[in-house]
C-alpha cells in the first residue's frame, strides 16, 4: 500500500493509492464473520446502514469487524463495492469438507439460488477465486438443490 499525503487547507490528509483489498475470515466467534478491511469512510457507513447493531460488532484492538453469517450475501456486494479485491479462508478450511453446504443447510429453498449467486461472483476464478473454492460450491449447491 502505498500513501500519498496531500494538503487541503490546513488539514493534512493522505489519499490512498493503489488496489483496496478486504478479506472474510473465519471468527472464532460460532456463527460469525471476521471481515478485515483498510479504512474507508463510504465501506462504514454503508456496513452500519445494512447490518444493524445486534448483528455487527467492531473490534477496536485488532480493528476488524464480526458480521453475523446471515449477512453474508450482503457483505459479499458491501465488499466488492468499496474494495477492488475480496477474499476469504471460509473455503479453505481444514475442520470443514464443504463449508458452502453448511451454508446451505441454515437458508430456505427460496433463497438458495439468490445465495448461490452472491457466492458464485465472490469465489469465481475469473474475478479472485479458486477453481477448488467454485468447486465446493457448485457441489454443495447440487447436493441441496
């Protein structure tokens, strides 16, 4: 990352330059997502607006955010509207052979396709994903549908 200050007035400033990238990762919290991100006001602020405050906690220490996993699909376009690259270890886990059919299990039938589509543009090998990461979906979404 590199920053380039600038001056406006009296205020000093710096202004980003370079690719923005924003990371989902597992939380050691059940049922919740750590979403690591470099500051940008418009990614708050539209995080606040979406995923209200039961269901989003900020971690002022290690600075990241906990989402609660059914927001996932929302934090999924949240993410790729602010940031030029998103990615995840949800799909890379150890304890878990699929975590897109547990996934899955916890949505109803008429969502399962809206749900699909959100996780098919975020894990696409085409825009940052691992084809290993497309096939675990693409099975899970065989095995429920």
């Amino acid at each position: 990352m590199v920053y380039k200050p600038y001056h406006r007035g009296r205020k000093k400033s710096a202004e980003f330059i370079g690719p923005s990238k924003a990371a989902i990762l597992k939380s050691p919290k059940e049922g919740w997502l750590k979403v690591v991100t470099p500051y940008n006001e418009n990614f708050v602020d539209e995080l606040k607006s979406t995923v209200q405050p039961p269901h989003r906690q900020w971690n002022p220490e290690e600075k990241y955010w906990l989402v609660n996993e059914l927001y996932l699909e929302d934090l999924i376009i949240i993410l790729k509207r602010h940031y030029d690259e998103v990615s995840t270890d949800l799909l890379e886990s150890e304890e878990v052979n699929n975590p897109f059919g547990i996934v899955f299990d916890l949505i109803s039938p008429q969502d399962l396709d809206k749900i699909y589509k959100a996780l098919a543009f975020a894990v696409h090998p085409d825009r940052g994903g691992s084809e290993k990461s497309m096939k675990l979906l693409n099975e899970a979404y065989q095995r429920k549908k």
